[in-house]
C-alpha cells in the first residue's frame, strides 16, 4: 500500500494524525500545541475563507482588524466571560526590556475589544447596525491539543455586530447560523444538526447561543461553529449608546459568531476514508489531476499539456508530467483528496476521449473530449452531492433515540454517535449524563423538536426539551 | 470648511492624523502602540494583499501559517538577529494560569520559525526551492509609534524561501524587490529609490539588505519594503541540509522579503492634499462615487441606479442617495480620496451625458453615457497616472547632490529630501552625518550609482559609493 495510513476502523485517532501529516496538512512546531498550516493546508483555508467572506460582504458586513492584545483590566469588564476565558489565555508581561504595569492577554476571542471600539463611534441610530468582522488568529492554552480541532493557536473568523433593537440582533444571530449551515451543505457537502446550546454549554457572557454540530464518521461531534446572541447586557455594562428613532438614549444589542480551521479537521474526519483525504470540490487546492497514460508514447504529453491549458482557467487543475509512474500518482492523488482525476492515453487520444476518475466512489466515467468542460462540472457536482449523501446517510444511521437512563446509557456505551432524549432544563442532569457516560454532553436543543416521552431521561421529572447529545472532539 | 483638515503646509504630521482619523482609516485603542483598522482602512490593506498575493502565487509562492510564538531557546540560535530584535520584542511568561518554563516571544518576523520547519522538510534537491509566505500580524514594541507607519502591532506579509544555489537565492531577492517596485509603481502610483542597505542600516542577521525607499511629499522617506539575502549561514545554524545533484550534502540559500500596512501610510503622505486622502484607483475601496444632482427631479434618481446597477460589476461603485446636498457629498468623497466622482443631474440626462471628476485635479470631465465604462476607465488611468507622475516631480524635485561635508549639512537643514552623496563605506561617517544633521541617514547604495566625486562627503577618504541619504518615519 503506497499510502500506508492506518485503517480508520483499527485506530480512528491515528488514522485522523496519519492524514493530516501524509497529506502535508500541517506540520508540529516547537511551541507546545501551535501548529504550522503548510501549503496544501493552507490552501484549503483560503478556499474557505473565500467562499465564506463573499457571503459576509453580500449580507454587508465589513472586515476590521483588532489588536492582539487585551488589557487586564478591560478583560475583567465582564465577570463571567472572564471567568470562561481566563483558565486559558496566554499573558504577555514584558515588553520591550520592560515589566509591563499591566498584563496584557493575548485575544482568545474579541468581544472586549469591539464593545470598547463600538462605544466611541456608535452615537445615533444612523450608526446602526454596525456588521463587523474580523479574520485573525487567537490564543486559547490548551492543555491537549490536536492538529486543528484544538491547538493552543488557531485562525478564525469573528464576527461582531451591534444593532437597533433585540430583534434585529436576534434576526443577524439566526442570519450567520444560517449562513454556516449554507456553507456547511453547499461548500463543505457536510450535513448537521443545528439549535440552541444550553445555558452550561452556552458562551461565556452570552444570553444564548447556537451552534452548527456536524458528526464525524466514527460517530463523534464537533462543535463547527457559534452564533451569539449577547442582548444589551454588554452595551450596557461598556456604556454605549445611541440616540433611537424617538430621541431617547438607548442600548444596542449584540451578536457575535465564528468558525474556525477546525472545519479542516470536520472535512478530514467527515469525507475521509482510508486510502486518505477527500476534499470537497469547493475547496480542493487541486480539483482535477490529470494524469498522462504511457506518457513516452508520441502525442500524449502534448494532448495532457492542451488539456491542462484549456481546463486551468476554469477548474484548479494540475498536470503531474513527472516521471512517476501512473500507479504512484493515482495513490498520491487519493491522498491528498483530489476529487476527480482525468487519464488521458494513445487509445483515448484516437477515440478523442478521456477517462474521469472520483475520489469518492472511484468510479470510472468514460467522456468526449468535446464536451469535457460540462462533463468535469457534472462530476465535481456529483462528488460534492455524493460526499453529502454519504455524510448524511452516516448522520442519520448514528442517530439514535432514548427514552429510558438505562439505554441512554447503553446507547452511550455501545453505539458511537448523536442520542436524542428528553431534557427536564436542569444543568444536574447534564452533569450526571455526562459522568455515567464518560463525556456525552449536550450537543444542543435543535430548533425543530421531537416529542420522544414526556419525561427527561435522566430524572423522569417533566421534560423541557429534546435534546441531541453526543461525545466530542 | 466642511473637511477641517490641517493643512499639510502648516503641520505635516497634524495633517496626517487627521486624515487618518477623519477618512475613517483607523482608531486607537486601549492597548498602547496598537491600532484599530477600521473598515475604509482595511478594504485598502485587502485590495493590496490581493494585488500582492496574485504576483506571489504567479511567481511560484505558496503561502503557509507559522505559530504566534517563537521560544526564547530557539531565538536564541542567531546571534546577530536576537541582537537587533530582542530589545523590542514582548514576552508571553504565563499561559493557562501557569508561569511557563520557557519565555515565548510573540513573533517580531519569523525567519527562525521558517528555518526550524524547513529543516524538517528539506532533505533533497528535488525539494528546493521552497517558496513560502504568510499573511500575518507581528509585535515590534515601540516607544514613539504613529497609526500605519510605526505601531506596536502591525500586518505584513513575510516571504521565507529556500534555494539550491546562492545564485538562485540571490535572483529571488531581486525578483522580490522588483516584484515591490512594481507594485509601487503600477498599483500604489508610487515612484521610489530602492538600492542595497549599508551594513550599519541591514537586517539583523542578513548578509544582504535591498529596500525599496519611497519619498512623502515633504520629502521624507519611508522605508516601503525590504528583502533580505542570507546566503547559508542560518541554513548551516539551524542544520538544514540536503542531498544535491552530485550526491554531496549542501545547505540551501535562503531569502526573506515583506512589506506591511505601513504602506496606507506611504499612500497617504505621498498622494494626500488639504482635502483629504487621496487614493489610487487599483486599491481604492470605492474608485467612483455616483452622485444625482437635484434627485427630486424626476427621473434622476432612476437613471442614477441604472447607472449604479450597469456599473458595478465592472468598478467598485458607490451611490449615495442619500439626503446630504451634493456639495457635502463632493466633500465627504473628496476626504476618503474616491479617486472619480459622477454627477448626474437632469440637464445631462437631457444630454445623454454625465460629468466625471477626478480627485486628484479636480478636473471636470463630460461625457456621453453611450461610452461610459470606456471613459471611466480611461479617466481612472489618467488619476492613476497622474498620480504618479506628481509623485514623480516632488522625488526628483526634492533630489539634492552634495560634494562636501557643509553642502550636506545645508541641505539637510534647509531643503526637506533626499541627498545623493559619496562614502567611503565607514559606519562611522554614517553615524557622524546622521548626529550633525539630527537624524539624516542613509537610505540605500541605489543599484546604478552616478560618480559624483571622489572622495566622502563626510571624512574626505576615496569613495566607494554613491549613498541616498534621508529622514524617515
């Protein structure tokens, strides 16, 4: 086996290292749990952040930058937001030669800043909303970390808004969780559950928040994105206001949401199988390989090169003329998850075809050269809705219903994957599910619930909620 | 005076702030030396990273992410250059409640990161070159900082690359250089000196030192860009080794390049006026301002959105409908230096017409609407262009010889701008020049040097070089 990663079903955790080190995703550093995104890793995040920031700007929101740094003292502004945070930021205390009189934070996340900035240019209701985002990196210490779905640094995009009226700021909440579900299904071609964390689970500082909660293959959750909903409690408590529509003084009210790289690691666990990556077409860094057949053979690396030049423009494509026979290219194409190659050989070249091979099904499609363009738009659609298909089909097979303690705990035990059950609303019990299982917590309260029992499945008092629960990375 | 701007001839550096805070660009923070880059300020930093990045990724460069944090340990490994930096640097000493074993500093730049991957890496001359950057924000701690030019924080892009041969290595540092000068000239509308820095000006740990030395309007200059020749020396520091064509072990040459955010401030200081912020079509955020004169009439304001809709897929385009009179409005877009400006009003929709005007001249230009995208884009040439040439006149205008030590002194006293003068290649004259003058130093040894005589302006020794001598930010 030319690839030799580990099997998925022998060691998941080390199938998940192999790739991400074969497929040169990334690579370790020095500083304890930071990580070096490397080309081919990189190049899928650029991808994202792409498709993702022409879907800020069309719902007109702006990009910004922020310091790095957090004062101490500001920090402190929000009690239970620094209560959340501070367990883990990094402290800066000496800068330039010099003790610092204060210690700055290193940004684990960026409300502090926006709501000190948003109180000096926020005077009017003209000046709402104000949609704010920023693309940087932030600094949560880790103590175990795991290449891009928990490291000590990781790049994100945080959006920060500030509006008129509660329901506006509730309406842009629902807006950008919305917009990542889009993004999850229509880029990523990964399906998820989506609702409302509950008030353990929620962001520190927040009224409430929402969450996007894809299943990996082996049954596991990742929280794959947040939208805050924060009320005026911040604007408050950092005094900004602005004068509404009837020449009062009011309040603004908050919202803030992010994804982070860790939707690398979603894709990876999602798609993946054993003979490597397998990328989304949305955000492949390479779409299309294509690969000459016999390629010493006259005419074939001039018909590779003419396919090249008139496909480069429209698809990523990439050419591999190296010595390297087509076997070894074939597997390290699988690798590193290109979703279609095209072989191009002397017998295809006089019946003036080409062969189109998916990473997914590596299934074979047989194609005239004179409609290639169409034919490779048809395939990468159709790897995208495959890999969806898959993805949800493993979704709903690992999902499973309990309405008794004893096949919560069962199902805990023995199936991997998402429980839905009924919730009586008390945190007790999310404590104690999670003890007796040995880590399944509350994914969320989706928005569309399903009435399983009228008892919560822990306490058999009258239940408030259904609830997806599950384990986590 | 709806602007209210210092005027630049009254106080250069007045203006300059005010034009920065009053166009929008940037706002303090609570964190000292940081800024805030606001959204007019950063749409500029987006259109330059994408101008950038295409010229990288066309000239064979990938880009890659590096850790925040570089250990004191591993800084420690180059001499020369924890010299030049460790007196700015700031220091992360606790993390997650803990003090750590280990000093971090937050990354100033970070050749040393590049260095310890790439020996990792690098292990064949198949795998050269590499040819890496990164986006990202670094931390220089300084004293006296100034919003764009010198701050605490600031974005850049660093290039790190690795070659098989010091020919090869030195060729990128050119094509680096000159991939800047381009920039600065085809995008920026920014004319510059660029040469090799003396030994006393190079970066802390180079061999070499190329720089890009753009002149602002009161003929000070700016460094605009640097990139760096380092031969093998870290390669042998660091142990990176590889495999050549003769089978003998070989460390690879090594370069570094970047420029950074300071560039908004070059932006500013070489094409802004007493109105405003002047900007260069190919990074300005809004490069036409559409504007209906007498939009209560009928008709106007629809054929202003026709306009609007049948050109924005083309320019970046503004309507603004807004209640504010036309004067105001002429204002407001003159101040964030939109580089054309649209009136349409009911006699030149009778007409067919409409009228253009640029930023920089003021220029009335009139139109026929059955040509419009053709003329708009003709006239944002002719700004860019305009621009350019301006600029052009004040660095040759403000270009001073000097042949003796008290011709120099004169010069710098009395006539703001570069002097072109001969040395003897002694740090020492540097140091002396740079006490008498109050701060003249010396920018580059341009790559075609004029004989201007032969002895040191300083010590009267035999020149070795013709030196662009200068202020700077």
């Amino acid at each position: 086996m030319v690839n030799d990663i580990t099997s998925m079903d022998v060691d998941f955790s080390k199938w998940y290292t192999d790739i991400v080190k074969k497929a040169e995703l990334m690579d370790y550093s020095s500083v304890k749990g930071c990580m070096i995104i490397e080309p081919y890793g990189y190049a899928i995040w650029e991808n994202i952040q792409h498709e993702l920031d022409d879907r800020f700007k069309a719902t007109g929101h702006q990009n910004v930058y922020m310091p790095l740094f957090i004062p101490e003292s500001l920090l402190q502004k929000e009690k239970d937001h620094v209560k959340g945070f501070a367990p883990e930021v990094a402290w800066v205390t000496e800068g330039g030669s010099e003790k610092l009189s204060e210690r700055l934070c290193v940004r684990p996340t960026s409300e502090i800043l926006f709501c000190e900035h948003y109180q000096k240019i926020i005077n009017s209701y003209r000046d709402l909303p104000k949609l704010y985002n920023q693309w940087c990196s932030v600094v949560r210490w880790e103590k175990t970390t795991r290449p891009f779905l928990r490291s000590s640094e990781f790049l994100w995009q945080e959006g920060h808004t500030m509006h008129e009226t509660a329901e506006e700021a509730m309406e842009e909440t629902m807006r950008m969780l919305h917009t990542y579900e889009e993004f999850y299904k229509n880029v990523l071609a990964i399906p998820a559950v989506t609702g409302q964390k509950t008030e353990k689970e929620k962001f520190a500082g927040a009224v409430a928040t929402y969450t996007i909660e894809p299943m990996m293959h082996n049954g596991v959750a990742l929280q794959g994105g947040t939208s805050h909903y924060f009320g005026d409690g911040w604007a408050k408590n950092f005094g900004i206001t602005f004068t509404g529509r009837d020449n009062t003084l009011q309040h603004p009210h908050q919202t803030s949401w992010g994804v982070s790289t860790r939707m690398i690691g979603a894709i990876i666990m999602v798609h993946g199988d054993d003979n490597g990556l397998v990328l989304p077409p949305k955000v492949a860094p390479i779409q299309l390989a294509i690969i000459p057949i016999a390629q010493h053979k006259p005419g074939v690396l001039d018909k590779a090169n003419a396919l090249y030049e008139s496909l480069k423009t429209k698809f990523r494509v990439k050419l591999d003329d190296t010595d390297n026979s087509p076997g070894w290219k074939f597997s390290q194409y699988e690798m590193q998850g290109v979703p279609l190659r095209l072989e191009i050989g002397p017998k295809d070249i006089e019946q003036n075809q080409c062969v189109l091979v998916r990473r997914d099904t590596r299934e074979k499609i047989f194609v005239s050269l004179d409609n290639l363009e169409g034919e490779i738009e048809k395939a990468l659609q159709a790897v995208h809705d495959g890999l969806y298909e898959r993805a949800l089909k493993n979704l709903k097979e690992k999902t499973f219903t309990a309405t008794t303690y004893e096949e919560f705990l069962d199902i805990a035990e023995n199936k991997p994957g998402f429980i839905k059950a009924m919730w009586c609303g008390d945190s007790a019990c999310e404590d104690k599910l999670k003890d007796a299982t040995g880590g399944v917590k509350s994914r969320c309260i989706p928005f569309k619930e399903e009435h399983l029992s009228d008892v919560c499945v822990c306490c058999g008092k009258p239940a408030k909620h259904m609830v997806y629960w599950g384990r986590q990375y």
